[in-house]
C-alpha cells in the first residue's frame, strides 16, 4: 500500500504554521495519520484491500480497488474506523494530563466533528449512503446522494463566506470538498458501467 500526501495540504499547512505555529502543525499532522490508520486497520480486518492511502486535509482517501464489489457492512466498516481512530486519541487527554492536553483535545475534536458530517466524500457520508443503498437502486442512491452533499456545501460555502476572514480554512475545504463531489458526480456514470462490466465478467 502506497502512502501519499495531497497537494492542497501545502497551503493548509503553510497557514496552520503561520497562524498556529509548528507544534499545532505537528499535532494536525500526526492526528490526521492516525485517523487514516484507523481506515486502513478496518479495511485489513474486513477483508477490503487497499491500494494507497492519500492524506487530506480532513483526514484522508483510501484507494480501494472495485470498492462498490465489497458489502455494506464492510464498507460501512472501514467508513467509520477513522472516526474510531480518533475517538481513542480524544480519551488520551480525558484520561491523561499532558503539555498542550487543551489543544491536543480541540483538534481531534474538530476531525471527528468534521469526519462525522453526513456528507461525502467525509466518513459520516460514506458510511450513511452505503447503509441507504439496496441491490435495485444502489446507482440512483449514490448519484442522489452526491448531489445532497453538492447542495449541503454550497449553502456551507456561502455561509462561511459572511464570516471571512476567519473562515477561511474552513471555506477552502467546502470549496474543496464540493469540488471532489462535483467530480464524482460526472464520473459516476462511468463507474456504473465499469462496475455492471466488471459484474459480467464474474457471472459465468
């Protein structure tokens, strides 16, 4: 499995330690790692294999070969094992006191808060449109719930963009994320045909 770091976490990155300084850049960085561990560790338990692992912003992308072949419960399952992830790094500062504990604290309770929206491609939505989808009409489910997401971060967008400059990370993942939903949704018809291809190839 090949590990990589997205492009936009430069600028994001670069802004964390102008603003916050190289240890919260650090905390982000790791918490983030560990999140995505978390995926990973359930994609292996459930038997899901995994090509690479790419690292956002919000936590990150698990690369999985033929992902819609795979039941809802596995893929339910490594949605929501970031979240578990970071649930366990939440306990440490509860149960531990330790330098900087505060901040520690804060910032996973901004990637679990984050990751938890029902949106895609976050964990929380990953996680509601597998449970949503039946055999008969898992195509519609999806295409529907794409473009839930695509209007929930639209209106998200412009509502941050009232409270600049103080939401400016937060405007720039929206506009992030609604662009990866965007691109989602006009390639999923190529997906459908991939996936149905593929399906007639294993039926003998």
């Amino acid at each position: 499995m090949k590990l990589r770091l997205h492009p936009i976490l430069a600028p994001f990155f670069l802004v964390l330690m102008i603003t916050g300084g190289l240890a919260f850049y650090s905390i982000v960085f790791i918490s983030l790692l560990f999140h995505e561990a978390g995926h990973v560790v359930a994609a292996k338990m459930s038997g899901v294999k995994v090509r690479s692992c790419t690292i956002m912003p919000y936590g990150g992308e698990l690369r999985i070969p033929n992902r819609y072949s795979y039941g809802k419960r596995q893929r339910v399952f490594v949605a929501i094992g970031g979240p578990i992830a970071t649930s366990i790094l939440l306990l440490l500062p509860i149960l531990f006191n330790f330098p900087g504990d505060e901040q520690f604290l804060r910032i996973q309770l901004v990637i679990l808060s984050l990751n938890l929206l029902p949106i895609l491609p976050l964990d929380g939505g990953q996680a509601i449109s597998a449970t949503l989808e039946t055999e008969e009409k898992k195509f519609e489910v999806r295409a529907a719930y794409l473009v839930f997401s695509i209007v929930v971060l639209i209106v998200a967008s412009l509502l941050l963009i009232l409270e600049l400059p103080e939401t400016v990370l937060f405007l720039a993942l929206a506009l992030f994320l609604l662009f990866q939903n965007i691109s989602a949704f006009k390639f999923r018809k190529y997906e459908q045909a991939y996936e149905r291809l593929k399906r007639k190839q294993l039926t003998p």
